[in-house]
C-alpha cells in the first residue's frame, strides 16, 4: 500500500467551506485555533499559524524566529508584498504534504525504531 493510500485526505474540499468540514478545521488557517499563537496579515485578513509550523516549513521564517529579528517574539507579522490566496494555498498545500508523510506504517516503524 503506498504511503498517499493510508490516509484518506481529499484537497477538494479545500475549494468548499472548511468550517463546515470537523476533519478539516485543524487545517483551516482563516479561523483561530487553540494552536495558534501567530497571526499572518496579508492584504488585509488574517491568517492563524504557529511559530513552530511556519519554522519547520520555511527557512526563512526558521531563521527569524532564532535570530533576534522583531519577528521573533511578535504576535502578528505583515506580508505586505504577498497575495492572500497565494500564502493561504502555499499553507494548506503544505500541511497536506506533511499529513500524506505521516502514515499508520511511518509512525509504527519509528516507534519500532525509539522503543527497540
């Protein structure tokens, strides 16, 4: 079974309304979660994120926040020369990405791995 068959993931619904969709809320990016502690500003909305998910998949965002840039410590940052809808799919994309990654068998092989 190849790794994108394990989870049953379909972008479409990306193109309807998220709030509608319990699975895909955590995904949702335009609604504040639990999660949150970073708000993205772009051309005037407001997209909710986390420090540790925009580090991970961005290595410029990685080094803002270890270096001792403003953004560092800030609660919200302006994209003023990004477009709304090209950050929002850049996030949803990648997100999916890392939930294709992560399957029954990936995750029961590492823990083979840590607890062998």
């Amino acid at each position: 079974m190849s790794s994108s068959q394990d989870i049953q993931f379909d972008p479409s619904k990306f193109e309807n309304n998220v709030n509608d969709d319990p699975d895909l809320k955590e995904f949702d990016f335009t609604i504040m979660s639990a999660w949150s502690d970073l708000e993205l500003e772009v051309e005037g909305k407001t997209l909710y994120v986390t420090h540790s998910f925009l580090a991970m998949i961005s290595p410029v965002f990685r080094r803002m926040f270890k270096s001792e840039f403003k953004e560092k410590e800030a609660k919200s940052n302006n994209l003023p020369d990004k477009k709304y809808e090209d950050v929002l799919t850049f996030l949803r994309w990648t997100i999916l990405w890392l939930a294709l990654k992560v399957t029954s068998k990936r995750v029961l092989n590492e823990c083979a791995n840590v607890f062998s």
